[in-house]
C-alpha cells in the first residue's frame, strides 16, 4: 500500500502495520514520516529499538540477527534501516529480503531510503518492500508546489495567509522546507492567530540576513545612502545571491508604484497605502517619500528593477550587483535628475565597487 507523507498520520490513527518504507528527496518530509511512526510506536510498546545506518563496508550480519536478541524485560522491538544510498548491495539486498521473510509477529520494522532511480525501484529488495510494507513516498516539492505546501501547513495549525505575505514567505525560505517549518515554529512561539500577515512574515520568518534586507528597504525610503551601502556591501560578503536581495526590494517597489498610481487617481497618500496594504509601522516613512517622489521618479524604479532581473537571467548583459547598486543608489536619492550627471555616475560606480 503507497501513501503520502501527509496520510500517514491518518493513516496510523486507523492501523499499525508491521513494515514501514520511506523514501524520498525531502529531508523533511522523510524525517516527520519516521518521527510519526516513532512515537505510535512508543504508545503501542515498540521500545526496545535498534537503528542501523547503512554506510560503507556495513556488516550486514547484524541486521540478519537483530531480532535474535530480543531482552525478556524489554518491550516489542522495533528495527529501523537507514539506507541513505538507496544502495545496499546484493548481500544487503539478501539481507533485507530474508528479514521481512522471517520477520517476528510482534515486531516492527522501518526502512528509510533516499531517492529511487529507475534502476533501484527494479532491485528485487525494493520490490519485496513494496509488496508488503506500508510505502510512504517523499517526492520533491517544487516551486510551483511550494506556495501550496506553505498553505496547507498553516491550514493545519489554523492559520491563513495573505496574498502578499505569501509571495514574501515563499521569497524568504526559498522553497527549502526545513526553513520554512521552523519559521511556522516562530508563528506560532509569537501566538500569530488568524491570518498572517506581511508584518508577521517581516518578524517571524526573515532569519539574520534577510531581516537586514528589511533594513536595506527601509534606509533606502528613508533616503540614508550610506547606511543602503554599509547594508548592501555586508549582505554581499555574507554570502547573499543578488535574486534574493531583488525578491525583496521588487516587493517593496511595487508597493510603491501600486500606492502611487492611485495617488495620480485621486486618492490621498494614506488612502493609497491603506489600499497597497502596507504596514501600518512603515506608513509614516513610506508616506513621507511617497509624498516627495514623482510617479516619474518611481517608474525609473521599476524600470531599472526589470533590468536587474533580465541581468540575473542572463536575457541582458551586465553585473547584477552593479545593477542592484545602481537601483539602491535611484531608490536612495533625494533628486531623480541628479542620476544623470557625471559626477553621481562616478559616485553610483563606487557605490557598486
């Protein structure tokens, strides 16, 4: 019987089986499988427990006699495989089908494997597994998927997402599931009920870095250059990609040019922001610069924005951080007409170096 990761608890509240096999690319999804099954284990008086990870020249001899040696005092035994390989050789492969052959009434046995080639899902041991073990599949979750997989993990824990908060929950984990556990963890630490929402992803689920990229966004609105510089040239040397720092002053940018296009429409500034739905902490420092930019001035934003983005992707030809310190340095001046003079451009080019 194959199920998902996401059945499994279900699937154990209704019946426990004998033989579990997980496999899988999501190092997450493979551990909360087997964290499932360890604990309806413990409840059903699987405690006498031996894990085996096999590596190397492993001597397969032991797990042919793992459950010879069952204590009179202990409680049922439980033996986990750990095959990280996905590889474990004729003699493992013997192994492993003569253990579920001769495998005790009262035990339980759970082997974890990484991902299945084509070739593997052939091997007579994995063939063995299928037919008799509870097959719990981890497959990769795409970044098409991600958004969703975010979605149902709030869902469970009673939580929504706005739009906004989603797209910059999604740009801040970057599709790493580990990440993006840990920072619902820190949601749900901060007692987040309802909705989430964009201020809850600002605090909760940038880590170091990506929280100075918060602080890069600010100063660049609060037109302190030198500070947008000391932020920029330490998010480079930490390691930071120039598609992770664009995700986020993209965001930013939009806000603005969103708040302003309704702002030409007639709509006051504080109107505007309430629409672009912007933080109510950050309205103050964005009304003020939206009162002191032309829609002009904004557009030059955007424009430069795309580019970096089509530099990044290869579609144009340049250095993405020379390009995002040239957008840092726009975003950062008080005059747009200042860009185009000779001695700002020398200035953007230090500014880059």
């Amino acid at each position: 019987m194959k199920i998902s990761s996401n059945e499994l608890a279900n699937h154990l509240a209704k019946t426990f089986n004998s033989i579990y096999f997980i496999s899988g690319v999501e190092d997450l999804l493979i551990i909360e499988s087997l964290d499932t099954i360890r604990k309806v284990a413990s409840k059903n008086d699987y405690t006498d427990k031996t894990t085996y990870t096999v590596s190397g020249k492993f001597n397969w001899s032991e797990i042919d006699n793992c459950f010879k040696n069952q204590s009179l005092f202990g409680g049922k035994q439980f033996v986990e495989i750990h095959i990280p390989s996905s590889k474990p050789g004729k003699k493992g492969s013997e192994s492993i089908i003569n253990l579920i052959a001769n495998l005790p009434e009262d035990a339980l046995l759970a082997v974890v494997a990484g991902k299945l080639e084509k070739s593997t899902k052939q091997a007579k041991w994995v063939k063995v597994l299928l037919k008799h073990a509870i097959v719990i599949d981890c497959p990769k979750i795409y970044p098409s998927q991600f958004p969703g997989w975010l979605q149902n993990r709030l869902k469970v824990h009673g939580l929504g997402i706005d739009r906004d908060a989603l797209e910059m929950f999604v740009a801040l984990t970057e599709g790493n599931l580990i990440v993006a556990k840990q920072s619902i963890e820190r949601l749900l630490m901060m007692e987040v009920t309802g909705r989430v929402t964009m201020e809850d992803v600002s605090q909760c689920v940038a880590d170091g870095a990506h929280f100075d990229l918060f602080q890069l966004t600010e100063a660049a609105i609060m037109r302190k250059p030198e500070r947008v510089h000391r932020i920029f040239e330490r998010l480079k040397s930490e390691g930071m990609r120039p598609e992770q720092m664009l995700a986020v002053l993209y965001w930013e940018i939009k806000n603005l040019m969103d708040a302003s296009l309704d702002i030409d429409n007639g709509l006051s500034v504080k109107q505007a922001m309430q629409k672009a739905k912007i933080w109510p902490s950050k309205q103050k420092i964005i009304g003020s610069y939206l009162a002191n930019q032309s829609k002009e001035k904004i557009d030059q934003l955007v424009h430069q924005a795309c580019k970096v983005d089509n530099v990044i992707k290869g579609v144009d030809l340049g250095s993405p951080w020379e390009e995002i310190g040239l957008l840092l340095f726009m975003f950062s001046a008080f005059d747009s007409v200042r860009l185009f003079s000779c001695s700002i451009r020398l200035d953007i080019a230090s500014f880059c170096n």
